[in-house]
C-alpha cells in the first residue's frame, strides 16, 4: 500500500511539475521572418541602400504619393487589459516568475518606440536613393513635398523621421543639418483620408461584432474549435483556469517582447508553432471581416483617399498644382482599407474558421501578413512622351509593384486607373457614413 501510495504521489507531482510543461524556444528572427508579427523582416528594415528604380521607355517620374504605416509602437489599451489580467492567471506559475507581471504602462499605449523612429528613417532613406533622380535638384517646399500624418503621436513622429531620412544633411540647423518640414493633420474625427475609421456607418455595423454578421460567423467558431483547445491545454499544463478569449493576447504579448526586448522566452515559448499561426489567423480572421474584403462595406472605405489622390494628379497635370510628391503617414487599417477599395492584393477564397493550415501558412493579403510596421504604399505618377502624352500610375507595396486589377501589366492608363475607381472618386463621404 505505501508503494502504491509513493506512485500515486509522483505521478500528481509529475502531472503538475512545471518543468516538464511544453515550452518552445524560438528566435526573433524567424518569428518575424515567418510574419507573424507587425515587425518587418530584419534584412529590410535598416538597411540604407535601395537600388534607383528604372522608368519605363519615354516616361519620366513626375509625382511621387506615399501612404505608410507608422513605425513599431506600444501596445493598445486593450491589449495591456488583457496582459493585466494574464498577470493574474499566472500569479503562480513558477517558470513565469520572471516576466509575468505587465511591463507596458497605460500611460505609453500607442506610443512610438526607438525602433519605430529608426523604421521610418530608413524608410526615408530608401525612398531618396530608390527616387534618386527624382529628387535630384528637388529642394523642400511645403507648396511642392507634402507631409501629412493623422493626429496621433506615433504617425507625427514617424513622418518626422521619415523626412530626416529623405532630407538628412540637406538643412541649415546645428551641425547636421537637419531640415525642418511642415506636417499638417486635421482633427482625426474629420480625417476621412488618413483615419477612415471614424465613419459613423463603419464603427455602428462593420465593427461591431454584434452587428457584424460575416465577423460573427467566423470567429465564433474558431474560437471555439481552435482557441478554446489551446486555453484547455495550458490550464491543464500549468495548473490554471485560462479564459479562451486571453489566448490571443498571448500571442500579442509576445509579439511585443519581442518588439520591445528582443526576447522570446517569455509568452512566445507557451505556444507551439502552430498555435502561433493559429493565433494569428484569429486576428486575420477579425481583420478580414473588419477592414478588409470579408465585408462589402470597406470596398468603399478607401473612396476619400483615392478621390483625394486624383484630384492631386489631375490638378498637377493641368497646371494648377505645384505638388511633387504627397507623403502621408497614418495607420494599418488605413492602409488594409485603401488596398480593398482598389482591389490589391485579394485571395481567390474567403477566410473562414475551417481554411485548411495549408492555406493558412500560405496567405498574402492579412494585415499581419501584409501590413507591418511602416509598411509603404506608394503610387508613382507617370509623364511619357508620345503622340497622346500618355500619363500612367504604378503601385507599390513595400517597393514590389502591385498589379492593379482592370489594368494591363503593372503601369496602368491613368484614364483606365479613374475608370477602375469609378464612382469611388468624388463620393459623398457624409452621406456614406450617416447612420440612422
């Protein structure tokens, strides 16, 4: 009796024993390199060099627009909710001593970090030497280089730095140079081109879960088939009651350790590589149904952006305008929305709780997958000489051209472009979004 009494208590000690529960090491880079993360592959974000584009035959770069993602930042406030509350769960679990009480104070949320400063510099810096011979001989001019940003800090600071890049030694002030430039931005709530999101109809039925019906019929089973069994797993490893919907939150968690530390030992190491992804197509899921093609609605939601941008060109092409080049920097669901209204980047198939891995690992067209930290999207104007004086549009996500659907290989007609657009151009955005 004792011996099996002695059993029976090394059996309870192993099944409880913490050091014995799946942990799984990782590196940041291959973390990052699989994009699973809002971070960009390591071998883009700083390096300096960019190779000057070349112009297709008899054309001339004439106008440069630019809408990018603000660099990394803090967490949101909802997210440092959700770590506040895992800090309670895992209280007493021993291997999470270490790191799990919440290191991100509310007072930082959204806020841009070091690196997200050093991310649009580079990108700065690409953008003169990929441009090189379009901003030859190209002095600032508020009236000739626009920079505009939403009202938010962290794209403020970013399209800051990002002109240090583009203009850095070009100046008079201090001893480096630096060139002071002009970056407006209007209240956020009047802000259809750069924060879209505050559209009455949008918020009232596209994001609200309890409104939206194509998000509720996804995600709730996903939750329940994929997340839940996750949430089973740890609160039987760690001896623990783990609420389903905190799942994600881990996965966000480790995104920002290793954002903001460079570590993946802490919340990354509870998730195998398949719940990793999993965790991640929760967020495809939602952002697929909130900002991009799984809900009818955002197909407009680009309207004031791209009316926006055609008024500019045809303005510039018609002499009445002096602007060069258009330089914007807002968000990741401006940027998911604007592709959308274009038509950029869509999957054959919908993305639904039962998509096979496979498909999963393979996806191109996610906010996570797409849309990192200072991720640029620029639409370059061309002039070419000819009998019609031709002028065509080029898109570029990240300086990979973008095949704009209706067109023609990847310069397209700019009366084609307009014609693509349609009625998107000149849309009543008050009127779209009024919401009973």
């Amino acid at each position: 009796m004792q011996f099996l009494y002695s059993v029976f208590v090394f059996a309870l000690f192993i099944s409880y024993n913490p050091t014995i529960c799946h942990r799984y090491n990782y590196t940041p880079e291959e973390l990052i390199n699989n994009h699973l993360f809002f971070l960009e592959p390591g071998k883009n974000v700083f390096s300096p060099y960019a190779e000057p584009i070349s112009y297709p035959d008899k054309c001339e770069l004439k106008q440069l627009h630019l809408n990018t993602r603000h660099g990394s930042r803090y967490p949101e406030w909802g997210d440092i909710l959700e770590y506040d509350e895992l800090e309670k769960v895992f209280a007493n679990v021993t291997i999470a001593k270490e790191w799990y009480k919440n290191p991100f104070p509310m007072s930082k949320q959204f806020q841009l970090i070091e690196r997200g400063e050093l991310e649009a510099y580079f990108d700065g810096i690409q953008c003169r030497k990929r441009y090189a011979k379009f901003w030859e001989g190209l002095k600032y001019d508020p009236e000739v280089i626009k920079f505009q940003s939403s009202a938010t800090s962290r794209t403020g600071m970013s399209a800051m730095a990002f002109s240090e890049g583009v203009f850095n030694g070009m100046g008079s002030l201090d001893t480096c140079k630096s060139q002071p430039v002009y970056i407006s931005s209007i209240p956020s709530e009047q802000d259809s081109v750069l924060q879209p999101y505050y559209c009455t109809r949008f918020n009232q039925t596209v994001m609200n879960i309890d409104k939206n019906q194509y998000l509720q019929e996804q995600i709730y089973p996903y939750g329940n088939q994929t997340i839940k069994p996750i949430a089973e797993r740890l609160s039987k490893e760690y001896n623990i009651t783990l609420d389903p919907k905190l799942v994600p939150a881990i996965f966000t968690y480790c995104q920002f350790w290793v954002t903001l530390y460079n570590r993946t030992d802490t919340w990354c190491s509870l998730l195998s590589p398949e719940e990793l992804l999993r965790c991640r197509y929760y967020y495809d899921i939602t952002y697929y149904y909130s900002l991009s093609y799984g809900h009818p609605f955002n197909k407009r939601m680009g309207c004031a952006y791209y009316t926006q941008l055609v008024n500019e060109v045809d303005s510039y092409l018609n002499g009445s305008s002096s602007v060069r080049a258009d330089l914007k920097d807002s968000h990741g669901f401006t940027l998911m929305l604007d592709l959308t209204s274009l038509g950029l980047l869509k999957e054959k198939f919908n993305l639904t709780a039962d998509l096979p891995l496979e498909k999963i690992k393979n996806l191109r067209s996610t906010i996570y997958t797409t849309i990192h930290w200072s991720t640029t999207l620029y639409f370059e104007i061309y002039v070419c000489s000819g009998d019609n004086n031709d002028v065509k549009v080029r898109a570029l996500l990240d300086f990979e051209p973008l095949p704009i659907p209706g067109c023609d290989g990847e310069y397209c007609d700019w009366k084609k472009f307009k014609e693509i657009l349609g009625d998107q151009i000149g849309c009543d955005w008050d009127e779209m979004c009024a919401y009973p």
